[in-house]
C-alpha cells in the first residue's frame, strides 16, 4: 500500500505550498488507518523538503512517479521513498531511498 503518491512536479507543489507533511499524515491516517508520532511527522517535513531539492534536475521528468511510505505487503516495514517512471525503451524503472534523520555519523 502506498501512503503518499504524485507525480514529481506535483510533489514539488506539496513542498513548496508548505503541506508536504499534512498530506502524507491524511493518507497514511486515511490508508493505514492510524497515526504516527509527531517526531515521525517533523521527519517527513524535514526530509522532503530534501528530496525535493535533490529531484529538482531537468533530467528527471516531471511526470515520474513519487511514492512516500509504501508499505510493503504482508510486512509491517515500509520504504521512505520511491521514484518510478518509464526508460527510453519504455522499461520500468524504480528507485528505492531510504532517509535517515542523523545530524552526524562516525565512521565503524
């Protein structure tokens, strides 16, 4: 099940109108009827707006698909986020990116 889903230009328009996290929180509440943690909520808000920096390249189209929190079946785990779309010989295509909140990490 997927939470939150657009296309990359309308993801964009989530972050930039400032509701990115509202609207993921009303379909996860909506899909997985539940809710979250606030900590989890500043999360999204925190991360997206990331993401968003990070999609903002000509090279990728603005229709390819953007998926937040997908849930995996018969799992309780869910992927942060996901780009999917179409290759120039029409082969799908899909990235998985994991976000973390770390503000520093050490090398192990």
């Amino acid at each position: 099940m997927i939470v939150y889903q657009a296309t990359k230009s309308g993801f964009a328009e989530d972050v930039l109108s400032d509701r990115i996290e509202h609207r993921i929180l009303e379909f996860f509440k909506k899909n997985l009827n539940r809710s979250t943690s606030p900590r989890e909520i500043e999360a999204w808000k925190n991360s997206m707006l990331y993401m968003d920096r990070a999609l903002n390249d000509p090279e990728i189209p603005d229709d390819c698909g953007v998926a937040i929190e997908y849930q995996l079946p018969q799992s309780g785990k869910r992927l942060d986020f996901l780009l999917t779309g179409l290759g120039a010989e029409k082969q799908e295509y899909a990235i998985i990116i994991e976000l973390k909140q770390w503000s520093e990490a050490t090398l192990s």
